[in-house]
C-alpha cells in the first residue's frame, strides 16, 4: 500500500481557504492557589505561537514540502503581525489585502501548567467581520483558485467559509480540474454536494448525516453514518475521523474502509484534523489511491497527536514513520 516515496510532494501546490487564527501558549507551573479566589496561580515560564486554523492547515502542507498559500482574513494588529511573521518563516504565502483595519486577528490562548491545559482564552469579532464578499475579494479568490493542483476549505465557522464561497470555488475547481477539499464545521446550513474529499470527525459526520451529533456507534455504526452523508452529499470520497479509533474511508461506489490508529503516544489533539485534511488532500490530488492518501495521513496524524500544541509533521519524520528509506 504505501508508496515508496513521498516525492509526490514536490509535484502539487495547494490553496487553502478558511478561518485563518493565531495560538497562543502560555507555559508554566503551578504551586499555589490564589488568595484572591479558589483558583490556580500560574507561573509563566515562557509564551510561544503558531499558525492555527486554516493556517495551521497551510503549515502542514509548507512542513512537508507543498507549495501552498492561505487565503483568510485576518486584522491589522499585533496578533496579524505575529501571524504574518509566522507565515513567512514557514514559506507559507498569504494576500497582504487580506489584512483588514478594525478586526481583531481570531486568537486562541491556551494556558498550560505541567503540561496540563488550564483554561483557553478566545478573542474574535462577529462573523460577517471576516467575510470574503468585500473588496473584490471573491474576485482574486477565483484567480488564485486557477493557479493550483488543489484547493482546502478549512471551515471553522468563524465567518470566512459562507455559501457564496463554497459556490464560488466549486464552480471555478470544476471547470479547471482543481481538486477540492472541504474539511467542514456542519453547524450551519450549507449546501456542499459534489466536493472531492470531506474530512469530517464522527461528531461532524452525524450532523452531516442528519442525525444527532452525539449518535454513539451502538446507535448507528461508522459505516451507516458514512453511507448517509455520501448519500446526501455525494462526495467523491469521505475520510471520518474516529479518535483512537482510527479512520473511515468511504467512496461512492465502493464499501468503506476501516484504519485503525497508528498513534503510539498521545500528548495532544489539538490541530490534527488539520493534519489529515492537509495529507489527505497532497495525496489524492497527486493522484494517490485513496488507501494509500488515508494510510499517509494516519501516519501523519499519529506522529502529530505526539506533539504537545498545535503541530505539524515533517517530511523527514513522516517518512521515518511510514519506515521510507531517509531522505
């Protein structure tokens, strides 16, 4: 199943359009509690940040060596800036008219005392801040659509990802063979039929599915659920991703796939759904089977959900995991 490299890598670029975000972390120990009120001190030791969101999508595909570029609002502030600088560092390319006076850059704040996440701090503006639909926005976001192999919709549901985007994008993708991905928030009504790949977690499947979004697998099993939404959506293919469980693979004409999890150690989730979606998507649209692109990003996922934070996977280490020759 696995290929014998991962030069495929080298022959894709990738465009990823969503909710673009800044995490932060904020390290220490704690050793008292607060005489104030029954809560924690934490003593900081150090702050680090990282692209999150979409971003932390583009920062996948950028760590494994995928030209790529992310297209998402973001604010004229000092968490824009750290942003912008992150983006940079990383070889990621990103649309300076993005960049918006008066919005807030999305920002998560996550404060971790021995290793242990304490509470998380969210700064962001009202949806329609984020909107793509100003400026002739919309406009260059179906040029630049043009000029890659694929295309990720990161949908964090924090006001970039409307239907006029996703109508927009799916019309331009079809007419020039541009692979595109929808790694969805279902909390809102949207219409996403005919997309090539949907990365859903169980959760996210259920809603997608018209069920209840807690419908345990005693209630109704993964493979149902996944025949549901391929049923009502008509992708291409659906990746589900089940936590320990591993992943579904479900196409339409073809019964679905169980992979079990490669993940030996588990530090944090945080950002591993971007992970897959990022691998899933290099891969197919490199023109991978699907077996080998879910056995790519399962490996991926494992080695990231080792990492404390929000994290990515290298080549190198990518390679090492799937016990490729060293490259």
């Amino acid at each position: 199943m696995t290929p014998l490299s991962l030069d495929f890598l080298d022959r894709i670029s990738v465009l990823v359009v969503g909710d673009v975000m800044l995490d932060r972390y904020i390290w220490g120990d704690i050793r008292r509690i607060s005489p104030e009120a029954p809560v924690p001190v934490v003593e900081i030791d150090r702050e680090t940040c990282t692209a999150g969101g979409a971003a932390n999508v583009a920062l996948n595909l950028a760590a494994l060596g995928v030209s790529c570029e992310i297209f998402g609002a973001f604010g004229c502030d000092a968490a824009g800036e750290e942003l912008s600088c992150l983006l940079k560092k990383h070889h990621v390319a990103f649309e300076p008219r993005l960049a918006r006076n008066g919005t807030a850059t999305i920002t998560k704040t996550r404060v971790l005392a021995q290793n242990q996440q304490v509470c998380r701090l969210d700064r962001e503006e009202r949806p329609p801040l984020y909107t793509l639909a100003v400026g002739g926005l919309m406009d260059l976001l179906a040029e630049k659509s043009m000029q890659y192999s694929a295309v990720i919709i990161s949908d964090y549901a924090k006001g970039t990802i409307d239907q006029a985007v996703i109508d927009r994008l799916r019309q331009v993708c079809k007419e020039k063979n541009v692979f595109l991905s929808l790694d969805p928030k279902p909390t809102r009504s949207l219409e996403i039929s005919g997309f090539n790949l949907l990365t859903p977690n169980r959760r996210e499947a259920n809603l997608l599915a018209g069920l209840p979004a807690h419908c345990s697998f005693e209630q109704c099993a993964a493979e149902d659920v996944a025949q549901l939404v391929i049923d009502r959506h008509r992708p291409e293919h659906m990746v589900m991703t089940l936590s320990e469980n591993g992943m579904l693979l479900k196409s339409r004409e073809r019964s679905a796939r169980h992979f079990p999890t490669i993940a030996h150690q588990v530090a944090d989730v945080s950002g591993a759904g971007d992970t897959v979606v990022a691998t899933l998507t290099a891969a197919m649209s490199a023109g991978l089977s699907p077996e080998d692109a879910v056995h790519i990003a399962n490996t991926a996922a494992g080695v990231v959900v080792s990492k404390l934070g929000t994290a990515t996977v290298t080549r190198s280490e990518l390679s090492k995991a799937l016990h490729l020759p060293s490259i």
